[in-house]
C-alpha cells in the first residue's frame, strides 16, 4: 500500500504552501478539487471572512472565460474592530461579470487553530466538468475505460490511483506511440541515431536502459526547451507507487498526461499538415 501524506484520506491536504490571501483563496476556488484540504498560514492581518471580490471561470451564457464578482451587499463595518476568522463554514456566491446570469457557488469548511487555517471545499455549483483532452481520447479510443478513470481520479486528488491508471494507460499504448513516432521521424528525414533509438525502445532491456534511449529518441522539435517529454514518461514508468505519497503520486499522474497530450497532439498536427500540403503541392 502507498506510503501516504499525514492523513490516510485521499484527499489529504497539502503542506501549508502560503498565507491566507484574496489570491490564496481565489486559487483556492478555481482550482482545488472538492473534498480536498489545503492548509495555509494565518494572514498578518486579521480577516474576518473568506469572502473575495473576484474569481475567474467559464461563463457557459457568454462562452468564453468571463470574470465572476460577489455582488452582494456587505455592511460597511466603519469604525468596528475586525474579528478574527473562526473555525465554521463558509457560503461564497459570484456572479458573471458581464452577462449577470451565470453563478459559481461555493461552501467552505474552515478549521482555524494555532497552526494556520484549513479549508475544504465541500460544494460547488455547478459542478465541474471533467478535463479530458480531445487527441488523447482518440489515441486511447480502445482504451478509454482506464483513460476516463485515470481523468476521474486525478480530477479528485486521488493521486495513487491516478497515477495507477496513468501508468497503466501508458504501458498499453507505448509502441502505439512509437509508431507515432516513428513514422514522424521517417518523414522529416530525422538521424539515424534517432530512428535506431526508437527501434532500441521496442526491446526488451531495463527500465533505466530504456530512459537513457529515451532521452536520446526525440527529434528537437519534439523537445521544448529542450524537455524530452518520452524521456519524462519512461522516467514516471520506472518507479513504483509504492515508494511514494500521496501528492507525490498526483504530480507523477499530472506528468504523464502532459506528457502523453502533447506528444499526441504535435505527431497528428505534423501529420495533418504533411497531409495537406502533399494534397496541395504534391500534383504540381
């Protein structure tokens, strides 16, 4: 089983990773999953509530990325002292700021102690929506069963079986995406060092092997910046939940689906684009 964080819960927090700000707590809402803790240090001033003037989403009435504002009228507090945020829970409300239609609604429990403050998203509405990525749905059309877990899991934090399913997902479809590969390289002339390198993946040798080979299968246009996405994956391949937490295991399942979505996604582009123009120019 899984060395987990401090709590045995899937949805155990984070280390406390800043103070209680309106940009903590902005974070906060648009990007935690619910029922997942986070913690964070008392702020140096005394707030009273969570309460922020903006978020950012999706406003699904105007279609595109809207700003959300809490318009609902506060008392003015002049002249009164401040009182300290206590343990409790917390109702957030934010109205799109253009078509003045569309809501995001929020309850936060708040546990506030020596240590710093804990929040918890315990509901939202509406609900998000699951982030799937359209290229890897249609790499992964034979295997979107353990593709839709992987997504569910990692959407909800639960970053071991997110990275179990990830991995699993990736082992399935790796010489798949060789022959992506592959065939990319074939058509963009690409060394020969490359091409034999991706031959050498297809073998049978250990783990480090492979990510040595790896690292040296990906032509530079493959490399942004110089980060070897395949090599990434291989690396994430090599080690075992066991020896990780819980956000250890979240972050190695982040990576992979970078990884795995940007490889899809440039091979079909380049492949789209070989397409037209030999559609284009290849009769003249």
């Amino acid at each position: 089983m899984c060395r987990l964080a401090q709590t045995s819960s899937p949805h155990s927090d984070s280390l406390m990773s800043s103070i209680l700000t309106d940009a903590a707590i902005k974070s906060f809402l648009e990007e935690v999953p619910i029922y997942s803790w986070r913690t964070f240090a008392s702020p140096q001033a005394n707030r009273s509530d969570l309460g922020i003037r903006e978020i950012d989403s999706y406003c699904e009435v105007c279609k595109q990325d809207r700003p959300f504002q809490d318009f609902r009228t506060r008392g003015s507090g002049a002249g009164m002292a401040i009182k300290a945020l206590s343990t409790g829970t917390s109702y957030l409300e934010f109205t799109c700021a253009s078509c003045r239609k569309a809501k995001r609604l929020f309850l936060i429990e708040q546990v506030v102690n020596d240590q710093g403050i804990r929040l918890q998203k315990f509901g939202e509405l509406p609900r998000k929506s699951l982030p799937r990525d359209p290229g890897l749905q249609k790499f992964l059309a034979s295997d979107l069963d353990n593709y839709e877990k992987a997504v569910t899991c990692l959407a909800n934090s639960y970053g071991v079986a997110a990275f179990a399913y990830f991995r699993r997902v990736t082992e399935s479809n790796i010489d798949r995406l060789l022959d992506l590969l592959q065939e990319d390289a074939a058509a963009s002339g690409s060394e020969f060092a490359i091409t034999e390198a991706l031959a050498e993946l297809r073998k049978d040798s250990p783990m480090s092997e492979k990510i040595k080979v790896a690292n040296l299968a990906m032509p530079p246009h493959l490399k942004p910046d110089g980060l070897n996405p395949l090599g990434k994956l291989y690396q994430v391949l090599s080690e075992g939940v066991h020896s990780l937490t819980d956000l250890e295991c979240l972050e190695r399942a982040k990576t992979v689906s970078v990884c795995l979505a940007f490889l899809v996604s440039e091979l079909a582009s380049r492949k789209e684009h070989r397409a037209r123009f030999k559609s284009l120019v290849g009769g003249m």
